[in-house]
C-alpha cells in the first residue's frame, strides 16, 4: 500500500503537469505567492537555483509582460517563451555572476527567491549544514541586489542549526514567516522562509 506521502506525491506531480509547469515545486511557491501576496504585475524576480525552470514560469505568470525575472543556476535551464525571463548559468557566489544580475536587474529587485540546494549526501547533519550555507548565501546576494521593502522566499531545512539561522535573518526583514506548502513531502524537513519588508544594508 502506498505511503501517504507517495499518495500526496504523485497527486502534486500530476497537478504540476496538469498546469504545464517543469517541477511539482511550482506548485510551492504558487501556494506561498497567493498566501502571502508576495508578487505584483511589473516587479523585479530574482530566482536563485532556478533549475529546471518551474519557479521561473509562476513568476513569470505573477509579474505578467511588465515585470522582469531573472533565473540563476549552475544548471542549465530551457529557456522559456518569454523575453523577459532571463538567464543567467553560473555560481552565485561568484562577483561577476552577482554583478551580471544586477546589471540585468537595472537598480534592485522587488523579490528574492531561493530554492538552493545542496547535492544531498543523505546524512541529514549534513545536508542541513550544506543547505543553510547556500541559505546564507543568497541572503547574502540578497543584500547586494534587493531593494528597501522588498520580499524574499528562501528553502532551508530544519535542524540543529536552524534557530541560529532564523536569528541571523530576522534584523534583516520587518516580517519572517516559517511556511511548509502543502506539495511538501511530510516526511521532508524542508520549509520555506517568506521574509518581508527588507530593511537594507544598515539592517546587517
């Protein structure tokens, strides 16, 4: 008999199909957008660990002809339709790759998206350590492209060192929020930080 979280699995991933996007993660980051009201018609996306794409097509839906989104990854991603989703393949930690979006990006970016993560080992410490790095990273990259009052979206995993984590993001933003979308596997300990109101470079 299937687990429940097979069961959830596979009715995620049809729905995910069902609405023509690249990963059943769109269906996250949908539930997150229209919770929390995070996007708007004409703003500047940045998308950190963008491959294979789905994050980039509800983004893209959220910010219509008008607005800008800029996906980034090691990875390639298949370009979609669109002229204003744009790509970028390359290490976010690299300078030059962080200067190329926020060349792209024109001044500073409304909304910040994360969903790195590491090559999973499957020691859970492990892993946990490796995903805040990339978390910490991008908020990091964050602070370099994003404007005041704007929102972030960031993967972490729970764990030992997740309180610490939390703290170190909170000066940052007027607003953290834990979320944990309902196409999350339960037996994941993957949760999302839904970070608005951000307060600048001063906040650091």
């Amino acid at each position: 008999m299937p687990s429940k979280d097979q069961v959830l699995g596979d009715f995620y991933y049809r729905e995910a199909k069902r609405g023509g996007y690249r990963s059943r993660s769109a269906l996250k980051l949908k539930e997150i957008a229209e919770k929390y009201r995070i996007f708007r018609k004409g703003q500047v996306v940045i998308d950190l660990g963008a491959a294979p794409g789905g994050w980039l097509q509800v983004e893209r839906e959220m910010v219509g002809p008008e607005g800008l989104v800029i996906g980034v990854d090691l990875s390639p991603i298949t370009p979609l339709p669109f002229d204003n989703v744009r790509l970028i393949r390359g290490d976010i930690a690299a300078p030059d790759i962080i200067e190329q979006v926020c060349k792209l990006a024109g001044g500073k970016a409304d909304v910040v998206v994360s969903d790195l993560a590491p090559k999973f080992s499957g020691i859970h410490d492990l892993d946990h350590v490796r995903q805040l790095d990339l978390s910490t990273m991008a908020l990091a990259v964050s602070s370099r492209v994003m404007r005041a009052g704007g929102s972030m979206i960031m993967k972490v995993l729970m764990g030992s060192e997740f309180k610490r984590f939390f703290s170190s993001v909170e000066p940052h933003f007027g607003s953290v929020r834990i979320h944990k979308p309902k196409a999350s596997r339960e037996s994941s300990s993957e949760v999302y930080l839904v970070c608005m109101g951000f307060r600048g470079k001063s906040s650091s």
